[in-house]
C-alpha cells in the first residue's frame, strides 16, 4: 500500500482529532504567558502562510486562470503604439 500526501495528511488530522475527543480532562494550570505564546504561534502561522502566498502568486494566479478562464490575455507594451496609429 502506498501512502501518497493527502492520504498521510487526513490520516494525521483524524488522529490528532481522535486523540483530543477521547482525552481525558487535565485540570491543569495554564499561566499568562502561555496565552502569549500561542498568539505569537498564531500570528507567526499567519506571516508565515502570508510569505508563501507572496512567493507562489505567480503559480496561484495560472492556476486560478486556468480552472475559471481568466478573462481577456494581459495587454503587451507594443499593442498601444499599433492602436494609436503611431
């Protein structure tokens, strides 16, 4: 049986998910800081996703215009001149 990505991935979330449903309660102590902790987690997932967008838009945008038609093509420089009569 070979593993591919997606399959590796639903099977880690469906753990993941199964290990906090069937746990059982801590009651444990959770300080100030680790509210700060997880917000700086958060917000350094959000840059972080954010840097990735910016380094593939090129690719996200192809692929976008491909699966719902894009619309008319990009203009080039040379086609102004030639409309102007110039």
């Amino acid at each position: 049986m070979q593993f591919t990505t997606g399959k590796v991935a639903v099977l880690a979330v469906a753990a993941t998910g199964g290990m906090m449903t069937f746990s059982s309660p801590a009651h444990a102590y959770i300080d100030p800081g680790t509210g700060g902790m997880l917000l700086q987690l958060l917000l350094g997932g959000a840059a972080g996703a954010l840097v990735i967008v910016k380094l593939y838009w090129y690719s996200i945008k192809k692929g976008f215009q491909r699966t719902f038609g894009g619309g008319a093509p990009p203009d080039e420089p040379g086609d102004r001149e030639s409309e102007s009569g110039n």
